[in-house]
C-alpha cells in the first residue's frame, strides 16, 4: 500500500515495517515520534515489535511548525494539534485496528486522537503504548527539555506559547471519554529529568473506571531510554502487554 505523505511535509515519508512472522489478524502498530522525531531513531523499537509478530507503520515529524504546516486542526490552535491532524491523517489511509505507540509529550496528540475518533464512533484505535509520557506539569517538563539541551530558551517558549492553548488540561477529560477499559501500556524512567513518573502518574491516577493502565517503571531509565538500556525487560514488557490484551482476540 502507498500512502501519502502529509500534505506540505514530504519529509513525514510514511513507511511501513512489516513482520516476517506476523500473528495473524493482529494490529498494526502506529508509532508517534517524539519532538522532531525520525524513524531511524526508533529502529529498536520497531525491530522488537516484528520480532514479537506486529507489523509497523512510522513516519517523521517536524521539529517546528513551518509556515506551510498549520497550527489549527478541529478549531485548536498549537504544536500538539498539528501532531493530532498528522496522525489522523495517516490513520485514516491505514486498514484495520491500530495500536498507537506514543513518546513523550507528542503522547498527549495521540489521546486527542482517540478521544476524537471515539467521538465520531470511531474505534479503530484499540490500544496505546506511552514512552515517557505525557505531562500533566507540562510547562515544567518544556523547561526540564530546554534546559537539558543546554538552555534553549527558544524552545521553551515554542512549547510554553504555542504547543495548546490548553496545554494538557484536557487529557483526563479526553481519557474518561475512551472507550470503556481501553487498554494503555505506561513506560516510565525512573531518572527521567525531563518527564520524571509523578507527571505521568498524575495524568492516569484514579482512573480505572474508565481505562485499564498498566504502568511499568524502568529504575534505571531516563527519557526515551528505556528500550536502549534495558531492551530484553523493554521487549518483554510489550511482549506481556500485547498477549494480553491483542493475541487472543486476533485467534477469534
């Protein structure tokens, strides 16, 4: 299947990965970069998830908004939205269910995502995967990330001003609105300096009526680095996640 890249943005180059040994009627796995993130950067992870039988579908994402790229989608102004309009473009051209793999804060675009496409009954999307994120202290986390890249203050004015007039006041509003006991894997680092757990924990805590989180911590990981220094636990922690909410339903 050839899909479109997002319009204005050839450089999203939407590719997919497929599995030599893929499981039968299992979901695709739809990976969300990071900020600016590529595909190659997440050649680990892609590689686990055909190892364990899913296919996988990826594309690149900006680092900033160009003029040619629009801030707005679905009358919301901000970074996050334009990661949202990305995304469901691409979900749209895909078949099947999905399952989304989300990193960091760009996590908080693909619960946007659900929560709209449940809206419009919608239920393609039937699990998601989030790396170090998002945050519930989001300004916070924008300043642990300028700060770590050697104070770009630039950058944190991009999040601060233009990633969602809402920042991230929304997402436990979005998630209660899921589909009942939708199933979320929860991948925090325990030395992230940038979204360290609390930040996470308080976007999913007291939830449980709606969705079914599990949260796994790294103790010896950072941000996005859980699948680098620990990629036998990483692959077996999806691995568990994915058996028990996906392979038996693919054998039906």
């Amino acid at each position: 299947m050839n899909l479109k890249p997002f319009p204005n943005f050839p450089k999203s180059d939407p590719k997919f990965y497929n599995s030599q040994n893929k499981i039968v009627g299992s979901p695709i796995v739809v990976m969300v970069h990071f900020y600016g993130g590529q595909q190659r950067i997440l050649s680990r992870h892609i590689q686990i998830l055909n190892d364990l039988g899913y296919d996988v579908f990826a594309y690149n994402m900006p680092s900033f908004a160009g003029s040619k790229l629009s801030l707005f989608y679905k009358g919301r102004f901000g970074l996050k939205h334009l990661f949202s309009h990305m995304l469901s473009y691409f979900l749209d051209q895909l078949p099947g269910k999905k399952i989304i793999f989300s990193f960091s804060n760009p996590s908080a675009a693909a619960i946007e995502v659900i929560y709209d496409r449940t809206k419009e009954n919608r239920n393609d999307v039937v699990g998601l995967i989030c790396d170090s994120g998002p945050s519930q202290a989001f300004i916070r986390s924008a300043w642990n990330l300028a700060f770590s890249l050697r104070g770009q203050n630039s950058l944190l004015a991009l999040f601060a001003v233009a990633w969602s007039l809402f920042l991230h006041q929304e997402i436990r509003y979005q998630l209660r609105r899921f589909p009942l006991q939708f199933p979320i894997l929860s991948i925090r680092g325990q030395l992230d300096p940038i979204i360290p757990p609390w930040h996470i924990e308080k976007i999913f805590k007291k939830m449980e009526s709606y969705i079914f989180v599990t949260a796994i911590i790294f103790e010896q990981a950072g941000h996005l680095d859980a699948c680098k220094k620990e990629p036998e636990v990483y692959k077996a922690v999806l691995k568990k996640w994915l058996e028990t909410y996906f392979e038996h339903s693919s054998a039906d």
